[in-house]
C-alpha cells in the first residue's frame, strides 16, 4: 500500500512563531484527528519533543489506525466497553510495524478475509504469510511504533479512565486491560540491538572509503556532479560529514556566522523552530551544543566554497546558512541533501548501495577508535572524548552504536591469535590453584 493511498497523512502545520507542528490528518478533507492531536499537544509538545520526534510518533499512530480500520476495530468504541485490543489485534499491530508502508494493504480497502476474527495466533501467522527481505523495516524502526502505539493506546485508556471516575463499574475492568495490554505489546517489541548483529548499520571499510575520497574531488573525472557550484560544494559536505562526524541536520543548520576562522572553529548549534529558517522541514541538531576544531584545510575549503561558488548562488546572500541550493540560493534541504547521496549512488555503483550521511557517521567513530587505539588512549578517556565530539551526554551508551566494525575487527583478531596459539601448541588454559585441596 502506497502511503497516498491511505485515509491518512501527517501534514506539517507551519506556525508564525517558527514552531513546526505535526497533525494527524484525514487526507481528503485535511481535517485533523481530535484525540492524535491532543495526545500529541499534552503529551508530546508539552514535553518538548522536537517537530521531527512528534511526526515520527503520529506516523506510528496513523500505523496504528490503519491497521483497526484494516480489522473493522473502532478504538472509541473499544473504549467506551472497558477494552482496547485482543491478543490476536496486537499481533496485528506488531506485524504492521515490522512492515513498511508500501508493503501493507490500503486501510480503506478491507479484503473478506480481513472481516474475520482472528480466532488464534497460528491462524493470524498462516494469514500474514512471510515477510519479504524488501516489506520488512529495521528493528529498532519497529520497536520506536510499538513503543509510540503503547504509549498512546494508555494514553487512550487512561483519558477514559478520568472521565470514567474510580466509582465506575468499568473502571477497574479497563485499568487492568490497560495493564495487559501494554505488557503484551511490550512482550512483542523486539529490542532493536535484537540477537542479529549481522545486518546492522557499520561505517565504510578502507577501500571503498579511499573510493568516496577520490570520487568527490571536484576535478576527479568521475565525480558524477555537473556545475562547479554542485562539485565543490558536494565535496565538501562529504568532508564536514567525515571529519566531524555530524548529522544531517546539524550539517544544514551551520551558519556562517557559526564559523569562528581565526580559532578554526564551528558551532554546532540547537535551534529548534527558528522563524527566520524557511524550510517547512527545518533541520535540527539533536544532540548537544559544542564547539568542533576545524583543521587549516577544512577551514580554507569552506572559506573558498563561501567567497567562491556561494556567493554566485542567487539569493544565498539573502541567509547566513552555509550550504545553499543550486541555482536560488536558498538554504539547502533535507530532501535535496538526500538526492544528493542518491545520485552519487546511481553513478558510482563500486560505492556502497546503503551509503548515507548517516553511514559516514558510523565511519567517523571507526576512525576516531583506530586512532585512540594507535594513541593507545585509555578506554575511560578515549568514552568522554568520544561523547564530548559527537555531543551526548558524558554517561550515554550511544557509542556502542557506532563502534560495530571496530569491536568487531578487534574480537576477529583476538579470535585469529586464539587459533594460532592453539595450533602451535602455545595455549594455556587457566592455572590450578595449587592450595586447593582435592578429593
């Protein structure tokens, strides 16, 4: 089911304060769902979730609500008779959160066999069929639904329970299935470090990163860009990608004036709902503020790219944000910074197929672990340093996300020097305590 074929969308309302606000929506007629859009202002917006983190909540929800309307489940109704779903619906629920949304059926069109009740689980998997490799999303995407449908679902139940009052006769039917239900739907949200390592998301290996390196040189005859502003400045958002290590969104909103040239330094900076930020998707920094160290060639490359191909860009005088659309000048978008990755994987097809900002993220923190192994910098300091650069906070555990390849080629040659010593004969195992007594 292809998502403009859904009764729903999640449209970003603009406000002139700069806010960027998601609303659940019925596509035909752009009218927002009451009971979405007020779990979305108290519990979501009242927290001070970022625009991104609340549309990416309503798209678990309009997930959610697809799925009842593909059963013939009226939520609303559910409620008002002290129930919320059955084991076989939440079942429902998982496997439409396990899929993407191109995969799963229009929720307007209900096939006969989506009339019946799911009598058991067996039945319902029989039904569901297998999942192909393309129609299955990531784990942890799956679990951030789950996780976002239980919330909301309580959320549901524990409204109806205010409204209800302790004296109600459904009240404490409702407070305990509430209770089975979040612990059932939690029972089926796969951790998303989950027990398969194999697939997960690594940074680039030695050769096909001296590849990228070599392509995205704007004299390079293979760089797969036409236009000089398109080359140089390409190149050297590749290089601010792999030398700081940022994300997307901290990379769009970097302002000129964010760039000390005499420290060789940039702000990266958190500006959620900036008015003055045209873009309806604005980009945001989702991790701390801090100061990054740009090396001399860095900061020449983004002098030149500002004094040269910027400012021939029409109308990129009219903003300070550093890299600017071609032709308009305007900011550049999120949209056009992902085509970008997408054209330079179509044309260099030796680069790898899943390469994104996000992938040179992942090769940033193999880097900076080579090095503090080189440097022979101890664990503890090279943790803090790690945390202060890509900005989380001093106790997260986020770097064990990015440092897969590295921990794994280490294990490798630790497993390779246990083999080794076992066929020379030169292994040990562990020593008797000689004092212990023995039988």
């Amino acid at each position: 089911m292809r998502q403009q074929n859904t009764r729903y969308a999640v449209r970003l309302i603009l406000l002139e304060s700069g806010e960027r606000l998601p609303m659940l929506c019925l596509r035909d007629s752009g009218m927002p769902l009451f009971e979405p859009t007020l779990y979305a202002l108290t519990e979501l917006r009242a927290r001070n979730r970022s625009s991104s983190t609340i549309e990416q909540a309503l798209r678990s929800v309009m997930l959610l609500y697809m799925t009842l309307d593909h059963l013939g489940v009226d939520l609303d109704e559910r409620l008002s008779q002290g129930r919320i779903l059955d084991l076989g619906e939440i079942e429902e629920v998982a496997l439409s959160c396990r899929s993407s949304l191109d995969s799963l059926r229009p929720a307007n069109v209900r096939s006969e066999v989506s009339r019946e009740r799911v009598g058991t689980l067996e039945g319902l998997r029989m039904r569901a069929g297998p999942m192909s490799q393309e129609a299955a999303v990531d784990p942890a995407t799956a679990a951030i639904r789950m996780s976002y449908i239980r919330s909301y679902l309580i959320w549901r139940a524990t409204d109806q329970l205010l409204k209800w009052g302790p004296t109600h006769v459904s009240h404490a039917g409702l407070l305990n299935v509430s209770k089975l239900v979040s612990n059932a739907i939690g029972e089926r949200t796969l951790s998303p470090r989950g027990r398969n390592a194999l697939r997960q998301r690594e940074g680039m290996s030695a050769e096909p990163l001296a590849r990228l390196i070599a392509v995205i040189d704007p004299t390079s005859p293979a760089n797969p860009w036409t236009g000089l502003h398109a080359r140089e400045r390409n190149a050297l958002m590749l290089r601010w990608f792999l030398s700081l290590g940022v994300r997307r969104g901290e990379l769009l909103g970097v302002r000129i004036s964010d760039i000390n040239f005499q420290s060789h330094e940039v702000l990266i900076a958190r500006r959620a709902d900036t008015p003055d930020d045209p873009r309806k998707f604005q980009p945001n920094t989702k991790t701390n503020d801090r100061l990054l160290s740009l090396d001399d060639d860095l900061a020449y490359q983004t002098r030149q790219y500002i004094i040269g191909p910027r400012r021939a860009a029409r109308g990129a005088r009219q903003h300070e944000y550093l890299f600017v659309a071609n032709g308009s000048g305007a900011p550049l978008t999120l949209d056009a910074l992902n085509k970008v990755f997408v054209g330079l994987r179509k044309k260099c097809l030796d680069l790898p197929s899943n390469l994104t900002p996000h992938m040179l993220r992942h090769t940033w923190n193999d880097l900076f672990s080579a090095l503090m192994d080189k440097q022979k910098v101890p664990e503890e300091t090279e943790k803090r340093m790690r945390s202060r650069l890509m900005g989380w906070a001093p106790t997260s555990t986020t770097a064990e996300t990015y440092t897969r390849r590295h921990v794994r080629r280490r294990a490798d040659v630790v497993l390779l020097e246990m083999q080794k010593a076992l066929r020379t004969g030169e292994a040990h195992g562990p020593q008797e305590d000689s004092s212990s007594s023995r039988d």
